[in-house]
C-alpha cells in the first residue's frame, strides 16, 4: 500500500486503448494507477518504485511481458501481477502461473472481469500483509 493507503497499480500495455479505458475506471474506484505502452519506461519505473499489482501485457515490442513479470517478481515478491493477452495459449497461461503471476486474462476482456481479478488480488495481497 502506497503511503496515502491506497492501493497501487502500473498497466503496462501497447495498445493505449487498453490503458484509457483501465486507468480513470480504475481510480474512479479508489486505486492509485500509472500506465505505460513502453515497456521500456515500465521497466524503468518498476526500478523506481515497488507496486501493489501490476497488469501487464505478453506481447509487446523492446522486453517481452514475460521477461518483465519476471523482473517486477525479482524486485518485488509480493507484488501481484495480473497477465492480459491477446495471444492466450494454455502453454503461456502455464508459463507465466509457474512465474508467479496472480491471475491470466484473454483479451478482449470486460472491464468488470478485470475490476474483479483487481479486487482479488487485493485481498490477497491484505491477507498476506
């Protein structure tokens, strides 16, 4: 939790759509939210900063999402991370759950299914707190 309370995500996504419509959806309901396309610059800020969830993208230019959920694991354990993708396959879904992510979802996904994996991981991460 941020020092405000509130509880922080990073989206990282390519397609900037996903982040308009995810980001003021999110805040509206209380979460403090950053979002990136680049994951560079994501990269960049997960050095910074340690994040409550992360939502993150497979595919992207520059680092793959699994290179980065990786690397957000390493410098964060206790950070849950929440995979979109528009390429699902029972083989990524495996690979990135072995990694340690919180939950998978195939994209295009409704903005509720998405509020409700938020919700849960939430409450995963305050049981665990």
């Amino acid at each position: 939790m941020t020092t405000t309370g509130k509880t922080s995500i990073l989206i990282l996504d390519d397609e900037p759509i996903v982040s308009k419509r995810l980001q003021p959806a999110l805040e509206k309901r209380g979460y403090e939210v950053e979002s990136f396309y680049e994951s560079i610059k994501a990269m960049a800020r997960i050095q910074e900063r340690n994040f409550d969830i992360v939502v993150t993208d497979l595919k992207m230019e520059g680092i793959d999402g699994m290179q980065f959920l990786a690397e957000v694991k390493k410098l964060s354990p206790r950070t849950e991370i929440i995979v979109i993708t528009g390429f699902a396959t029972m083989d990524t879904a495996k690979e990135s759950m072995r990694k340690g992510v919180f939950d998978f979802l195939a994209k295009p996904f409704k903005l509720g299914e998405i509020q409700e994996v938020i919700k849960k991981a939430e409450e995963h991460i305050r049981a665990g707190a």
